[in-house]
C-alpha cells in the first residue's frame, strides 16, 4: 500500500490534511472511494475510542486493487472557527467531500470514471445529496445510513435512553421533553427564525431545517446510481429493523441497489459487544478492526 499526504482545501479557508490510499499495483488506473463521516467532529480515520473505521477500510480496501482518500473532518480541524457561524451540512461536510471527489479525478493514476463515495452514520445520509450536488459519482456506498430525517433519529435515541434504568432514565426523559419541544413546527420556522434558535451549543434548528428539506431516500428514489446499503444488525444508533427495513421498502424493485446486513456486527462494523445506547462508551473502547466479509462486499460493488 502506497499512502500519500493530501490537503483537501488546500488554498480556501479550512484547508484539511488527508491521506491519500493507493494500491502497490498502479500498472492500470485504479478505482477509488472518497469517504465521508459520521457525525460530530472526528478524524480521518474516523477514530471513535479505540475503533478506526476508515483506516480499516482505507487498508482493506488497497489489498483489493482499490484506492480512497480519507481527511479530517472541517469540525474537527476547525471547530473553534465555524463556532462564530451558523452552519449547515453542506459547510460542515459537503463541501469539504466535493473538494476530495475533484482531488480524486485529478490525479492520473485513479480511474475518474470509477469514483465512489462512502459514507458512514450521517456521511451515508449525505452520500446521495452530495453525488447530486456535484460529485458525479459511479456510486454510492451507505454503511449505516437512515432514510429518516435527523431530528427523528435525535428523538429515536432520546427516547431510547429513556427507556433505560436509574439516573440515566430521568435524564433521558427530561432531554427528551426539553429537546423534542424544539423540533415543533420545524419546517413552518422561516429561515431567518430557525437560524436564531438554538437546539444545542452553536447548533441552530436551521441546521436540521436545512437538511431535513430532503432525506437520502429522496435523492435515491431520483437516481439510478448504483448503491450499496449496509447495516449492522446490533447497531443501537441505526437500527437494523427501522432504518434498513426502511430502505429496502422504499427502494423496493429500484435497480442497482444492493442490500447487505451483518447481523453480528454494530454502528462501526466490527463485532458488537453491548445492545445498549448507553454503552456506547464501553462498546467502542475495545480495539477491534472490519472484518475481511465487509471490506470485501464492497469492493466486490465496485469490481
């Protein structure tokens, strides 16, 4: 495996270090993914405790023939920064994804006919809404993605933390009550008024109103790209009978969508150890790593 540093951005104003992935055989132009992140702000190996899903894949993926671009994320880099703006997606992620896709098509060695992108959590979400927005892709790759909009799954987890025991319930249960008020009336809010309110931190209803304008199954059901969904089925944060069920009813008959569920395995695709959201912190402070099943159903996708 060849790894080359990149600057995604490198002459605006978030420039982000990034590593470029290639395969040891560049005889022929070779395929490649662009992978976009999760939510909240985190690095290019999308490192989560001790779990580092985009290097596993950015590894993996090189053993077959295919490379990927992966960099750290705008909040992640810039946080301190974008905190004096309001923001939405599109600054947060999809510009900063566009900007890598054209990296990729610019560089001789990589087939600009065979780009993709991969996204993970809120990344899958965004995937489609970015192909249309610019990125042209050959295809999409979801891993654990939702059709839902992101205020309903804000709410989904809330209310599952309500549900727990202890301390932890009645914390749950006040979040819920003082967080779910604000989603009321959500898309009647002008833009101007949802930019002045705040749902938490620096993080305006706009964000949400933005976003939820148009969920990733929208953009879907507009494409005939080709797409890979997948899904753990001990995933607490994406749930494999709500989201997944969800997708493969709405994109029932679509043509080239692919459905993959691993049933062992949770929201970062390794062996799952817990079925609790509020053990989030425990499941993903074990080092484990992408099993060679999902590494190689997606680069069977692409081949």
């Amino acid at each position: 495996m060849i790894c080359e540093k990149v600057i995604v951005g490198e002459n605006g104003e978030y420039p982000l270090n990034g590593i470029l992935s290639l395969p040891d055989d560049l005889s022929d132009k070779v395929p490649a993914v662009v992978m976009v992140h999760g939510s909240g702000s985190s690095n290019m190996d999308e490192k989560v405790m001790k779990l580092t899903p985009f290097k596993d894949l950015a590894e993996g993926l090189c053993r077959y023939g295919i490379a990927s671009l992966r960099y750290d994320k705008r909040t992640f880099v810039h946080g301190r920064k974008m905190l004096k703006k309001t923001i939405t997606v599109k600054e947060e992620t999809i510009d900063d994804a566009l900007m890598a896709i054209e990296i990729l098509k610019n560089d001789q060695r990589i087939d600009k006919d065979r780009i993709y992108i991969l996204g993970h959590s809120m990344g899958a979400m965004l995937s489609p809404r970015i192909d249309a927005e610019g990125g042209d892709a050959k295809g999409l790759i979801m891993m654990a993605g939702t059709p839902y909009r992101l205020e309903d799954i804000v709410i989904r987890q809330l209310k599952q933390a309500s549900q727990s025991s202890s301390l932890m319930k009645l914390i749950g249960k006040l979040e819920l009550r003082i967080f779910g008020k604000k989603f009321d009336n959500l898309y009647q809010l002008s833009e101007e008024e949802a930019m002045k309110k705040k749902f938490a931190g620096s993080t305006t209803l706009y964000y949400f109103q933005e976003m939820g304008r148009k969920t990733a199954a929208d953009y879907l059901l507009e494409s005939d790209k080709p797409v890979l969904i997948m899904q753990g089925g001990k995933d607490f944060q994406v749930l494999a009978d709500d989201d997944f069920a969800k997708f493969k009813t709405i994109l029932a008959g679509r043509p080239n969508t692919v459905f993959r569920l691993y049933p062992e395995l949770n929201h970062c695709f390794v062996q799952a150890m817990y079925s609790d959201i509020l053990k989030a912190s425990k499941e993903y402070s074990t080092e484990r790593h992408i099993s060679d099943e999902v590494i190689k159903d997606i680069a069977d996708f692409i081949q």
